[in-house]
C-alpha cells in the first residue's frame, strides 16, 4: 500500500537526501555541503537552519560518496602509541572535540609502539584518502614516511617539536623536561639519582638524555643506575623497579621515573617496604597523571599539556585542510614542574 502524506517514509522505500535537506531549507545542494563542512563562507544563521533541518529530517551524509566527489573524506586520520596510557585518551578527546564541529570525525590507530603496526594502519587509512593525519611523534620507518609523502595528505605531529622545513609540529622538549626535573633533585642535594623507565619509545630514551645531561654538568652521572626495560609501563613494574635499585645500589638518593605510573608503584613500594619518601630517597615522576596528587606523599612530576597538545594540533591541522598558509609551523607549549612532597 502506498504511503499517505502524513505517514513517515519507509527506510526501505526511501531515504533522506541533501536535496531533501536543501529543498527543506530553501537553499542549493552545495550550500548544504559547505554548512555541513563547516565552510567559513556559511553565515552561521545558514548553518543552523542546515542543522536544524538535518535533525528533523534524519539526514544521514554518504561519507563515500562524498570522499569519491572530493577525493578526500571527512575523516582524520590519527595515530597514537597506546591507549592505555591516560595521556594519550586526554590527547584523544581533545582533538575530537576540536574536530567534530567542523564536520570532520577521527579513524584512531594503535600502533602499540610498533613502526610495522603503524605501517599497515597508515597503508589501510590512506587508501580511505583521509582529509588530513595526526601523528604522535617522528620515529617512523622509512615506508611509512614514503607513504605519508606521497598522500600529500595535510599531517601535524604531536608531543614533538621539528624545524624541519614543512614539517607541522605541537608539542614540547621531552629532553628539557627530563634535564629539568633531574635539575629539581640535584638543587635538593640530591646526588645518586637513578633513572627507571619502561616502553623506552624515543619519548622515553628524550627523556633520558636529558636525565644525563644534568647529571654529566654535576658530575655525578652513573650508568649504573639507569634501570630501562623495553616492557609496558604499570605500577607493578614500578614498584619492583624500586625494590631492584634499593637492593643493587642502597646508596640511590632519588629516582625519576619515566611516568607517573610507575612513580606510583614506587611509592607504593616504599610504603609497603617501609622505606621512608622523602627522607631516605626522593621519588619524581613524569606527566603529572590522576592520582599523582592523591598518593603518600602527593608525587612530585612534570605536568605536560596533551589537552593543548592535542587542541592545537587540530586547529592546525584544521587549518591546512582550509588551504591556509600558516605563520607558525612548530608550536612549543612547554611543560610544568609540579612540586609536591615526594622530593
């Protein structure tokens, strides 16, 4: 039986189209595309009458064929290491915030730290002809750059910094942290300071050169006390980190952590062994991530910003699939030392 005037469309016999939405809103089919791209040239009272007529239609955008009309679709590409690490949700939720009122929604990757993991999932999403990438760091094999190269896909790389020509970069001097935060606990009289790090992706081993560089300006660097083991980060691994460095060299003063989870197993440790923070050693961690406040002691870190991170990083990007010449390629955000009483 024939649908009634009054009665909704079947799903089967039909469906809403951008000419439906265009004819509902009294305008052409193309300013519908552009106000629902979040094209800058749509007054905003066009693109709240769009949206609003998309909402009582139902209107559903075919992303396909929107991505074989344009050769790109409304989708960003990003690529972080893991999400298990809390920073990196942070980054995550930033930069999807910051994507989605332009119409544009995030394919997200895991790479697990592995360049043959980020390969294939580069190889699969740039077949997708994405409209732009995000990139957590610069250690890549060289396929992958190949790839990258060669998409000519508008790319911004996170938690790093490059002044190398073209290169788009937001983040901060993972070496100055770690210089500086080993700096903290030398000024403390601090002078046997160990360094326990997991995962040792390049942002770790940054870190560590900059725990060496302050510790080679006061002369008492030992190779000794750098505790690194290529497995995932966690508390568990943090707390035996500390019983090992205790046991092996009783005369550590203090350890810097590479993140703030397994600073908090260390002072778990301490606590369970009875080894008292601050007095018998000083324990700093990196990243400044929930619950660091909240331990006993409250954990001395480094506060980095990966909510700005990652919300400049998609104003940037945003930018260059805008076709806009940027003035500054390489945004430095810094970091924070966050002193509690855990040094």
């Amino acid at each position: 039986m024939a649908d009634t005037p009054d009665r909704p469309r079947s799903r089967s016999s039909s469906h809403v189209t951008l000419d439906d939405v265009a004819r509902a809103c009294g305008v052409s089919p193309i300013t519908v595309s552009r106000a629902l791209r979040g094209a800058r040239n749509v007054a905003p009272e066009l693109r709240a009458r769009v949206q609003a007529a998309v909402d009582q239609l139902g209107y559903v955008p075919n992303v396909a064929a929107r991505a074989l009309a344009s050769a790109r679709s409304s989708h960003v590409a990003v690529l972080i290491p893991s999400l298990t690490n809390q920073l990196f949700v942070e980054l995550l939720e930033a930069v999807q915030d910051a994507l989605s009122p332009h119409g544009f929604q995030s394919l997200i990757g895991v790479t697990h730290y592995d360049p043959a993991q980020e390969e294939a999932l580069l190889r699969s999403y740039l077949s997708q002809r994405p409209a732009g990438l995000l990139l957590a760091g610069f250690d890549r094999s060289a396929a992958a750059r190949q790839m990258l190269e060669q998409s000519r896909a508008p790319c911004v790389y996170l938690m790093e910094n490059s002044n190398e020509p073209g290169v788009h970069s937001v983040g901060f001097s993972q070496q100055d942290a770690g210089r500086a935060i080993v700096e903290h606990l030398l000024q403390g009289g601090r002078r046997r300071i160990a360094y326990a790090a997991g995962q040792l992706d390049p942002r770790v081993m940054m870190r560590l050169e900059g725990y060496r560089e302050a510790l080679r300006a006061a002369g008492c660097h030992d190779p000794a006390l750098e505790l690194l083991e290529p497995g995932p980060t966690s508390l568990a691994l943090g707390g035996r980190q500390f019983e090992d460095l205790l046991a092996r060299h009783p005369d550590v003063d203090a350890i810097f952590y590479c993140n703030d989870d397994l600073a908090q197993g260390g002072l778990l440790a301490a606590l369970r062994t009875g080894v008292p923070v601050p007095q018998r050693v000083a324990i700093a961690g990196f990243n400044d991530l929930g619950g660091s406040d909240q331990m006993l002691p409250p954990l001395t870190t480094v506060r980095t910003p990966r909510r700005e991170i990652g919300e400049r990083a998609a104003a940037m990007l945003l930018a260059l699939m805008r076709g806009e010449t940027l003035a500054q390629r390489r945004v430095d955000l810094g970091f924070e030392l966050v002193l509690r009483q855990s040094s």
